[in-house]
C-alpha cells in the first residue's frame, strides 16, 4: 500500500511537488515539480468623460520573468504600428497597465489584456465607455436652447437650462 502526499512550495509561481512515500521507499527523492499557469485578476469596465484620464491594469499573481503581455482592442492587437498616440502600455513585474491620456469617444470599445508564458496563456476584457463630459455633468445641452415640439397638430415651445 503506497501513500502520495502533496506538498506546496509557496512562491509566486505557485510551485508544487508530489511525492510517493511508501513502506519501501520513504525517500522523497523522485519528487517532481510543476508550476501552474498565470492566471489574471478580473479588469472592470469603466465609463469616463472625454478628456479625462483612464488606466486598465491587468495583473496576475506570477512574477514568472518570461511573462509576456499582449492588449487588444475590439479583437485587434495594440502595437507601435497602430496604436494612438494617446494609449501607453506599460510593463512591471507581474502586470502590465494600459494608460489612456485624453480620452476621446474613439477610445470606445473593448480592451483585452492577455498573458502568454512557456506554462499558459489566459485573458481579461474590460469595456470601456467615453461620453460627451457635458452629458456626464448635467445630462442636457451645454447653454440654454430653445426647440418647437410638434405633437399631433399642436406646436409647443420648449426651453431647455
């Protein structure tokens, strides 16, 4: 009858090792060792005025060195090729941040950050939303207007402040 105990190295890679002990052999010398795959923490989706200043962070619990990662927006890879000039993307150990300067409506969409390693790949999607910053501060028009409102036959005069 053999026993098999797992033991967890705790580490930011999650490393683990599995041993067989048995009435024969109690040595612990044929362990083998695994790391499990990155894994993302969930990005929130945010909705922000033009102008304004946004940040998606995209973080795993690794610090594995040969993480690599990777945004998208709206299904298509971000790059130095085809990036605006507005979007920075920067990498520190464990996560990686996409910066959004100035917002404008165009920087509407879905942003996906995904993590590739030798061990795994996995993803995070976050929508982001850019309003017009007048409809966020009182939801009407900038400056007093006035508009006819036809309804039916009858014709009204409406004010908006």
């Amino acid at each position: 009858m053999s026993n098999v105990a797992l033991t967890a190295v705790l580490g930011v890679l999650r490393l683990y090792a599995v041993y067989a002990v048995n009435n024969c052999s109690p040595d612990p010398g044929g362990a083998v060792s695994f790391a499990l795959p990155p894994r993302l923490k969930e990005m929130k989706s945010q909705e922000s005025a033009a102008g304004s200043k946004l940040v998606l962070r995209c973080e795993t619990s690794s610090e594995y060195s040969s993480l690599k990662f990777k945004w998208f927006k709206n299904g298509n890879e971000l790059n130095r090729k085809n990036k605006p000039q507005n979007i920075k993307i920067q990498k520190r150990p464990g996560k990686s941040e996409l910066r959004i300067n100035k917002a404008s409506l165009a920087d509407s969409g879905e942003y996906m950050c995904k993590v590739i390693s030798k061990l795994g790949n996995d993803s995070a999607s976050a929508n982001i939303t850019i309003v017009d910053a007048n409809e966020i501060i009182t939801g009407m028009p900038a400056s007093t207007e006035t508009a006819y409102v036809s309804s039916g036959k009858e014709n009204k005069l409406v004010k908006f402040y």
